[in-house]
C-alpha cells in the first residue's frame, strides 16, 4: 500500500543492498541504484535504464523518491539566478545562483523557513516550518548546477549554505547533505568549496570540531559587541560572544581551518569606528578573513544600508589592524535574491501560507 512506501533516498548503500538480497535479486543492483540516485541524480525509477523492467516495478511497490523541482525562477539583471523550490509536500524554499566572473556559486537553503528572527533578514520574518531532509538539499545544488551549466555553461565552483534556515539547527541532515555532494559516489565536490554560514549556536560549532569537518564555516557576526549584536540578532541572549569565541577556538584547535565572519554594516548601528574597534578585536581569537555585506533593504526593515565614506573608514581601520577584508557587493537585488532578502514572496509560497 502508498502508506508503507518509502522515500528510497533515505536508505543507505548497505540497506538497499539487503533489499535487493531480502527480494530475491543480485546484491549489486544496489550499487546500481546507488548511482542513479547520487552521482545521476535521476528523479525516477523510470530513468534507471540499465535495470530491468521487473527490477523497476519492484522499486516501483516499494519506493519513491521526493524530488524537488524549481515551482518558477526570476533572472536579475546581474545574471542572479533566484528559485522557488517546490517539495513534497508542497512547502516552498528558495536558492539562489549567483554567477560572478571568477566563481558559479550555489546558495542553497537548509530549513523552510527560519526561527531566528534575525531582525535584518526577511527570511527571519517566516515561521520555521520544518527542517529539509539531505535529499531535499542535495536536490538543490543538482538544479542550480544545471541551471550553471545550461545558462552559463559553466560548472559550480562553491556551495553556501546561506539560504533559508539555520543549517547547525538542521545539524544531522545538513551532514548528510554535504556527504551526499562531496562524495565521490555522489556528485564529487571538494569540501573545500562549501560553506556553511551559521548565526551562532556555540555547541554545535564544537561538534563540527569534534566530527573534523573539512568544510568552510562562516559565522554571521554583523556585531563584536553583545548588546548590540543581542538587539539584531536574539540568540546571541543565549550563545554570547564569549561563548562563540570559546566554540571557534575549540573548532580552529580541531580542524585548523580558517574562520569567515559575515558583517553587515548598518547605517548609525555598527558603522562607527568604535563598531571596528571591536571587530578588530574579536578577529584575534582565531585565524580569519571578514566578508564586509552591503544591507540589502527588507520590507518593513528598520536598517539602511552605511554611507560609502563610512564603510572606507572602517574597512582601512581593519586592514591597518591587518584583518583580511573582503567586501560582498549585493547580487540579484532587483529581484529579492540578495543576502538577507530570500522571503518566499513567490505566488505557490503565498498560497500553502494563506
């Protein structure tokens, strides 16, 4: 019966091989199916052609599999790619491609929806929903890859998860996702090229050390100063600035891999030189490079974006501090694709909400 069917992708290697053993058939039909379903990417049965007729229907009473599928896209004029993800069951996510001349960059989400509140970000504005399985994220980097490839012709070269949702609050999905992209029995893609971009959940950043993960982490900071930071952002009330030092240590100690700080500088908020004072300082807990945001407004926002005079102070005063500083110029914002603007506007959005 429909009931008892089951989402095939949740199944690991060694289970499908018991399947396939439990139904009579050859064990290695699961490495077949295996391939299919991760290094293909394939969204039914039906395009496993080199399986049987017979061995697809057994599938076929057994399985399914709960593609994601793009409900529509808007093209900025910058080439930003944004898409409303459609799942299952109906929930609406978005991801974003954003191509630049030295980088194709997948930016995906993790949650529907989000329960932090960040108070400069339109996603914070959603109820958290429900947490994506890794199938459903994994799903997202395979569309926006061909969206590269044929819009572009070019192929990704980094994933962020810096879309929709707190990825550490999806901790044990968010893994299995990055098994699925980065192996070679999935799409093969270097750790190396992935970021995950967290608000801030002190003890889970020390698991990422304790599971020695080869990724990229990226923390949204935006304030080196708590009462400020606990203003726009409410889970620094419960994960302190002390608290995350202690964690990035711990995770620098593990992995010796270089930490990223988000900042977004906010016009009269965290654009004074004091603001780099303290940023500066922070920047001496562990080895790291600061990616300086512009504010992209948000309906309602209370923030706008810093003067330009006043983000060139700030971003000498880091320098001469010698902080590596980057600065993200905003992509896709003609159509609400930029950083902190991903808001389910979309009409299939608006309709499961209403």
């Amino acid at each position: 019966m429909e009931f008892s069917k089951k989402d095939i992708r949740t199944l690991g290697a060694d289970e499908l091989k018991d399947f396939f053993i439990e139904k009579g058939d050859k064990a290695f039909r699961a490495k077949q199916v295996y391939e299919w379903l991760w290094q293909k990417s394939v969204s039914s049965f039906e395009e496993m052609t080199n399986l049987s007729k017979e061995t697809r229907e057994l599938l076929n009473g057994d399985f399914f599999i709960h593609a994601v599928v793009i409900d529509n896209f808007q093209v900025s004029k910058d080439r930003t790619i944004k898409n409303a993800f459609r799942l299952f069951d109906g929930n609406i996510v978005e991801g974003v491609l954003i191509p630049t001349t030295e980088r194709m960059t997948a930016c995906i989400s993790s949650q529907v929806g989000c329960s932090l509140t960040c108070s400069f970000c339109a996603t914070g504005k959603l109820d958290r929903v429900r947490n994506l399985d890794a199938a459903e994220i994994y799903d997202q980097v395979v569309l926006i890859r061909n969206q590269a490839i044929n819009n572009y012709k070019t192929h990704l070269t980094n994933i962020v998860y810096m879309g929709m949702g707190e990825p550490l609050l999806n901790y044990s999905q968010v893994m299995g996702s990055i098994e699925k992209i980065t192996s070679p029995e999935g799409l093969n893609i270097s750790p190396q090229r992935i970021t995950v971009s967290t608000a801030g959940i002190a003890k889970m950043i020390k698991k990422l050390g304790d599971d020695n993960v080869k990724f990229n982490l990226a923390l949204s900071l935006h304030a080196a100063n708590d009462v400020k930071r606990s203003k726009i952002m409410p889970i620094n009330d419960q994960n302190t600035l002390e608290s995350l030092a202690e964690a990035l240590t711990y995770f620098y100690e593990k992995t010796g891999t270089r930490v990223t700080y988000e900042y977004i500088i906010l016009k009269n908020f965290n654009d004074d030189i004091t603001d780099a004072k303290e940023l500066a300082e922070f920047c001496k807990i562990v080895p790291c490079k600061v990616n300086v945001i512009e504010y992209n407004t948000i309906d309602g926002g209370e923030f706008q974006q810093a003067s330009e005079g006043k983000v060139n102070v700030f971003l000498k005063y880091l320098e001469s501090e010698g902080v590596i500083v980057n600065v993200r110029r905003s992509r896709g914002k003609d159509i609400d694709a930029a950083c902190g603007q991903l808001a389910n506007k979309n009409k299939a959005a608006k309709l499961k909400t209403t």
